[in-house]
C-alpha cells in the first residue's frame, strides 16, 4: 500500500496584468487584503502574448508577479482563481475604459514547479474542480527553470524565473526552519 506523505506548502502568488498602472496597484492591494501581506512583487514586466489580449485589453501591458502571505497548502488553488475571476468582472464594471482592464493568473510555487490555474481545458492540464485546471507551466530541474511546450511566452523570461527563484528560496528557508522538511506524516 502506498504510504501518504506530507505535502509541502506553497508560495502563492498572482500574476496581475493591465495596461492601467492604477488598476494594476489597487488589485494588488485588493489580493493582499485577501490573501495576506505582500512578501515579493516583481517590476512591472512587458507582457508578451502575441496581441492575443490587446483587442479586450488594450495595447502596452504590463504584468506584475506578486507572492502573498506565508507559505499555504494548495489545495484551494480552485478557489483561489474564483475570487480572481469574480474580482476581474468587478474591475471591469468599475473601470469601463476597456473591455477587460485587468487579467489575474493566480498560481503556486514549489521547489519543484511553478503552477498556474487557468478555466481552459488543455491536454497538459489536470482537473480540480469548479470548471478550473493547474497546469504545471514551470519545472525546476537542474538548478533552473525549465519551460515546456505550452508554457505561455511571457513566463519564459529570465524575470519570471529570477521571481520563481525568490519564492523557491523563500519557501525553502520556511521549510528549514519549520518541522515539516521533506518529512513523511
């Protein structure tokens, strides 16, 4: 019989994106009320999708890569892109100067991989539940970050993987100092 082992926790962390400076910061503000103190926030990145977003979204978007709280277990991440979801329609009834002002992609780092939570429904994603998949978009492997062949353009950059670096780091310096290191239940 399979033995069951303990689950390590989490750096939870949400991608923020809109062309809006303000709608960016008051929805990072937004999440940390939510989700608890901001603990590392990236500089507004270029975000690179192709022009895939730019008809609903407008052009020139940035994205910002927030971790928030202490380390969590994952086993919300469903919920978690439920609230974002329902936040984004929100923004969108407030700030009304586009279509869609405001994208969030929330997700999870471990010392492994860099997931995110997304509603669509690919080959390489698995189900949670309540219509909403984790795709494993990052994996480290080899003292680096390693992309896959679905990995979107924006998160295969050498910021995305110096902020997964710093979470890493960040977890592994609160598995260390807790009682739950690589240990079995």
């Amino acid at each position: 019989m399979a033995e069951v082992l303990y689950v390590e926790p989490v750096i939870r962390f949400c991608a923020v994106i809109s062309h809006n400076e303000q709608v960016r910061n008051e929805a990072i503000e937004r999440i940390a009320n939510r989700w608890g103190p901001i603990s590392l926030q990236s500089e507004p990145l270029p975000f690179i999708a192709g022009g895939y977003y730019t008809q609903a979204m407008g052009g020139d978007l940035k994205k910002v890569l927030v971790a928030y709280g202490d380390p969590i277990d994952a086993d919300t991440m469903a919920d978690w892109k439920r609230w974002t979801n329902d936040l984004e329609i929100e923004f969108a009834k407030r700030f009304t100067f586009e279509e869609r002002p405001l994208n969030l992609d929330p997700g999870y780092i471990t010392q492994a991989k860099l997931v995110l939570a997304t509603t669509k429904d690919r080959d390489h994603r698995v189900y949670l539940r309540d219509g909403i998949f984790g795709e494993i978009t990052l994996t480290y492997t080899a003292k680096r970050w390693v992309h896959h062949r679905w990995t979107y353009p924006d998160y295969r950059t050498d910021d995305v993987a110096a902020f997964a670096t710093d979470c890493r780091n960040r977890l592994r310096d609160h598995l260390r100092d807790s009682t739950g290191f690589r240990q079995r239940q």
